[in-house]
C-alpha cells in the first residue's frame, strides 16, 4: 500500500475529463443541429409566405394594372415603380394569413417583361424568402405553377376570371367525375402530334389540367385515371383506384387519397384535411391546415406539413408519422405548425364577354335577329350536306330543297362582322354527312343538335372551321370520326370545332358517345357535358359539371388558350420561382 503513487486517479481523472469532452462536444453538435433545423424552418416558412402572397397577387392581377406597369416610362429609375408596389401592398394588407408578414413588393421591367417579386422580409428568424414572377404579353405559354420541386409553398397557379372560353382543358364548374380508367393530358400541335404516354406542358409545369370553380365542388377520379397535369377544386378531391396524378393537387376542402398504387407527382395541399386511405404515394410534400391522416403503405417524399397533427396506425414505437416521408427528409416532418395555403376563389361558370352579351344572351339575340332556313333532319338514305362560309349545297335527297342554296345572315359573332346560318332543329342520322369547307362556318341552332348513324358523319377539312351555338340538346354518337391530320387548332390557327351550349333544363345537355376520334371543344357553362369515348377525344371542356367515361383520352392542345381573342393583348404568366 506504501509504494502505491495514485495511478488510479489519474487514469479516472483522464477518462471522466474525456468523457466531458465527448459530451460537451455532443451537446454542441445538437445545440448547432438544432439551431439548422431552426433555419432550414425559418426560410423554408419564408418561402411559403411570400408563395402566399405571390398566389393572392395572381388572383386579383389585372391586365390594365401590367399595361399601366408596362407604358410607365422609367429609364432605369426603379424608385418610379413605387406607387404600384404600394398599391400591391395595400391589396395583401387584411387577407388571411398574411397580416402578420413583415412583406414588400419589387416591381420591375426588362424589355417586354415585368418582374414582380414578393418578399418576405424576415418574420420568422429573420429569414428571408422571395418568389419571382414574370409576366410577358402574347406569349404561347399557357402560364406557369412553381417550379419548386420540393412543394414547400403554395405554388399552384389557382388563376383568375378568364375571357377566353378554351384556356382551361377540363373545367366542371360545379365538379368533374370521372372513371373507367381515362387519360387526361396536353400537347402543342405546333410541334408535333400528341404521343400517348407523353405529358406535355400542364405536367412538366405542374399547371391545373382539371378544375372547379364554384363553391363546394369536387374532383373524384373513380377508377385507373391518369391525369398528365394538376388538379385545382373549391371542394374536395378524390383519388379511388389506381389513379395518377403527374401533377400536383390543390383543395379548399379535403384531399382524399384512396387510390391503391396510386401516385401524386408533385405535392398535396389541402385548406381541410388529407387522408391516406390507401397506399398512395406522394412524390413532393403533404400540406394541410387541417390534419393529415396516414395508413399502412402510405408515403411522402418531401415532408409533410399539418396545421393540427399527423396520424398514423398503429403504435407510434414501430409506425411513428415521420417514417412515412423518405428518409433524407424526415427532418421536414411538422405536424403542428402554422400552415399558409391561400383558398381558391369562385368564380363564375360564365366567363366570355360575347360582346357585352352573357352566353345565353347572346343566342337569344341570333334567335330574335337570324332568318330561320328551318328544319334540317335526316332519317333515311345518303344524304350529303355541304357548308361553306358563303352558301349550303345538297346531294342524294329532294325533300331538303329549303336547305339547298341557303345563304347566311349578316351578324357579328364577339362583336366582329360575320355570316351565320340559323337552322331550327339540326338531326342528321341515316348514312348522312355534313361537311364544312372553304373556311369558316358560323352555325346557330335554335333546338336540338344531334348526329349519330352509320355515315361520315361531321366533316371539316383543316383549313376550315364550325362553329356552333345551340340553344337545346347535343347529342353525338359514333357517327364522330374525325380524321388524324385534323386538330383542335386548323391550320389557320382556329379552333377547329367549337361547340357553345346555352342548354339550361334537366339533364345532360350536350353528350359524347363515341368509340372513334372526336376534335371539339365545348363551352357549355349552364348544363352537364358527359363524354363516354372509348377513343381520343381532343379538345377542351368546360360546362356546369363534367362526366367522363371510358378508358379513352381526352387530350388538350396548348395552343387553344388564343384561340379566340386576341392573344398578343394578354399578358401571360411565364415563369415562376
């Protein structure tokens, strides 16, 4: 015991002396991991903010406000932007959600460009956080979401009031059904012809593809649909089946993924709720004011983000909430934090200006202005029916003499000059078929509107238009068969077919029962427009409520948002971030 020199106490001494280094060095790592996480937060929540008010900001823009932006001579001097980036100021001032960012706005021009850029200055931790957008005036882009990939804000593009009937590919006003496993997609017929499989410019932009617009309306995808776009409803939205959505998906109400193997491409935001009913996958974020309730199988990519909790079955030990989203981004797990996602306003069904006439206006004064050729009904034999702009030629049939020789009126059609046929009633069945040649022919139908049989059918050569208003029911069978070189766009650049319903009694007014290719596009804000295609439909729809049948396609081509009006005159939405 005499020889002993302390040995022990110092072996002790030195390994409790490494221990506290190895803690405090612990502690400093979680104080640094924490005080990261705390940023990445902050500037992920800046970025949501000035999202938000990006999104108030396109809902209430105007075209005279960018055209006075954009005739302001400033020669380089910034400070002369001022008044309107005080104006867009006072609009966000009092909106839900906004009140407490400290925010500005930076209003530029660079050659025929204006750069609107919102700003969160620093609300939370002193981040900052900018969204850019840039308008330019007749440009082919059909508008832009954000181009965030990761989701972590508000980006969808929810839009304002339009004058142009075809500028949106799916719209039910008061809400869109579809199954029988459809596909629902776009392409730009200026480039090429639409290749199945392939998305176009809604889902590489994550661009609404289908909407609602009134109060309380749904989406519900029943079966194996495949929608190449996003979707944006005032109500809820409905994933059964094995829907896909290659876009994100936009609700003032609850998001309700019920799809087994179903898939979301980009993010799922919900002012309500989201609930996982199935395996579904989402591919960016998982955003709800609400709750967001998740099952066996479910997954997130990106994070998910609840205003009022995150759920998950089970024990919380062995399936706790956070291991649903990928293990890199499990640090973007929030399930009780302030959600901002600004409500989709409602907007009218009835959007174009005909004129200063409504859509049921307007035909009613073709009704009361337009001379009646009459009735014009095929039950038997190969009657052949051709029209051109300027007069209406018959073969095969010597009980259609009141049509033979028929000129058009003088009228106006959106308030330009124009020819216009008036007929009572329009029924062409038997082997019949009714050709429009030579340019374009302007149709208004004061009854029913219905072609079916075994003949040709509806004919319009690609340099030529139809043009239709319809005052009571269309309906349109198989005799549809439209042939491959001829698009939604002719090749003068109008719509080829467009079809305007002012039908408002029960039921569906204007059906589409065809197995074969149909190009239309239909405007029918006071009525039902049910398509049942077994093949491709192209064109663009938009009526009171939309139903979809059929394992078909319904595709969009990009280029109809100007094909009526003007658009040089329209200031569009060109990018983003």
């Amino acid at each position: 015991m005499n020889n002993q020199q302390g040995a022990a106490l110092v072996v002790v001494m030195a390994l409790l002396s490494g221990s506290l280094m190895l803690g405090m060095s612990g502690m400093q790592s979680a104080l640094i991991d924490e005080q990261l996480a705390g940023n990445y937060r902050a500037s992920v929540q800046a970025k949501m903010n000035s999202d938000s008010m990006m999104s108030e900001f396109r809902k209430n823009e105007s075209q005279s406000l960018l055209d006075e932006i954009y005739n302001t001579e400033c020669e380089n001097n910034a400070s002369c932007y001022e008044e309107y980036e005080r104006n867009i100021l006072d609009s966000l001032e009092g909106i839900e959600g906004l009140g407490s960012i400290v925010k500005a706005v930076k209003v530029e021009k660079n050659n025929d460009e204006i750069i609107i850029t919102m700003i969160d200055q620093g609300t939370n931790n002193d981040a900052v956080g900018e969204t850019v957008a840039t308008y330019k005036k007749g440009s082919e882009d059909v508008g832009l979401g954000g181009d965030d990939n990761d989701g972590e804000g508000n980006d969808g593009d929810s839009g304002g009031a339009s004058s142009l009937p075809f500028e949106s590919p799916i719209v039910g006003c008061e809400g869109v059904q579809s199954s029988g496993g459809s596909t629902f997609s776009s392409y730009n017929s200026g480039v090429g012809g639409w290749v199945e499989g392939q998305p176009g410019s809604f889902a590489e932009q994550d661009i609404p593809l289908v909407r609602t617009t009134s109060a309380n309306a749904n989406v519900v995808l029943g079966g194996s649909e495949h929608i190449h776009g996003g979707i944006e409803a005032l109500g809820t939205v409905t994933l059964n089946g094995s829907s896909k959505v290659f876009g994100s998906i936009l609700a003032n109400q609850t998001i309700y993924l019920n799809a087994g193997g179903g898939y979301v491409q980009r993010n799922a935001e919900s002012r309500a709720d989201v609930i996982f009913g199935s395996s579904t996958r989402v591919d960016g974020v998982v955003r709800a004011q609400g709750i967001v309730s998740l099952t066996w199988g479910a997954s997130v990519g990106k994070g998910i983000y609840a205003q009022r909790g995150v759920s998950s079955p089970g024990d919380p030990q062995w399936n706790p909430p956070e291991g649903h989203i990928d293990e890199d981004n499990r640090s973007n797990f929030f399930p009780h934090t302030s959600v901002s996602i600004s409500e989709i306003d409602s907007q009218p069904c009835d959007i174009v200006d005909f004129a200063g006439n409504t859509l049921s206006e307007e035909i009613a004064r073709y009704q009361n202005d337009l001379a009646s050729i009459g009735d014009v009904v095929v039950n038997d034999g190969v009657v052949d029916i051709t029209m051109t702009p300027s007069s209406i030629s018959v073969s095969g049939s010597d009980i259609h003499e009141h049509v033979n020789g028929a000129v058009p009126s003088d009228d106006t059609l959106f308030g330009e000059a124009a020819r216009i046929y008036y007929v009572d009633d329009l029924n062409m069945a038997s082997k019949s078929k009714l050709q429009i040649t030579g340019g374009n022919v302007v149709l208004v139908v004061g009854g029913d509107f219905t072609m079916g049989g075994g003949g040709a059918g509806l004919v319009i050569d690609i340099d030529s238009s139809l043009t239709v208003f319809v005052a009571g029911k269309v309906n349109f069978g198989s005799v549809l068969n439209i042939e491959p070189e001829v698009n939604s766009i002719n090749s003068n650049g109008q719509a080829t077919f467009s079809l305007f319903s002012g039908y408002q009694g029960s039921g569906s007014g204007v059906d589409f029962n065809s197995s074969n290719r149909v190009v239309a596009n239909v405007y029918a804000p006071y009525t039902n427009v049910s398509v049942n295609s077994g093949a491709n439909f192209f064109g663009s729809v938009r009526g009171r409520s939309v139903n979809v049948s059929g394992d078909g396609s319904i595709v969009y081509d990009e280029l109809l948002g100007g094909a009526f009006g003007n658009p040089d005159d329209v200031w569009d939405l060109i990018g983003w971030q």
